[in-house]
C-alpha cells in the first residue's frame, strides 16, 4: 500500500439533535447528525416527521390540487 495517501482519523464524539453522544471514528474532528439510532423512527418504532425546507407542506399543497382537479372533473361528468 502506498503510505501517506490516508487521512488522518480522529476519536471524536458525534452528537444528535436529540442529545444522544456516540464515540466514533472519523476524518473530521466535529461530528453534529440529525437522526440517531435512539430517536430514528425506525429503531424507536414511533412515527415522527423530520420536515427539512417544508417539503411536507409543499407535498400538501400539491396534493390538494390534483384533488381539487379530480373532484371538478367528477362533477362534470353528471
């Protein structure tokens, strides 16, 4: 293997949102996550929706309109 081609790592304590802390191995010396295992939907079992740049609204928002066009079709169909 050539030498000197790897980063150098770092033992640093990566923290969630949450408040959770895990020791871990990186290339950087700060590590900040959004989701941890202890508050990810999937490993807690409970249903929570992490909206970034409100894309849930704008899903919404879209939605609504494709209703509102299938409901003015539906009635013009009579």
């Amino acid at each position: 293997m050539k030498k000197d081609i790897h980063p150098k790592t770092y033992e640093v304590s990566a923290r969630c949102v949450c408040g959770n802390t895990l020791k871990i191995i990186s290339a950087e010396q700060k590590v900040d996550v959004h989701v941890c295992s202890a508050c990810h939907p999937f490993y807690t079992g409970t249903e929570k929706f992490i909206d970034t740049a409100g894309r849930i609204e704008k899903f919404q928002k879209r939605y609504a309109k494709v209703e509102k066009k299938a409901d003015k079709g539906k009635s013009n169909d009579k």
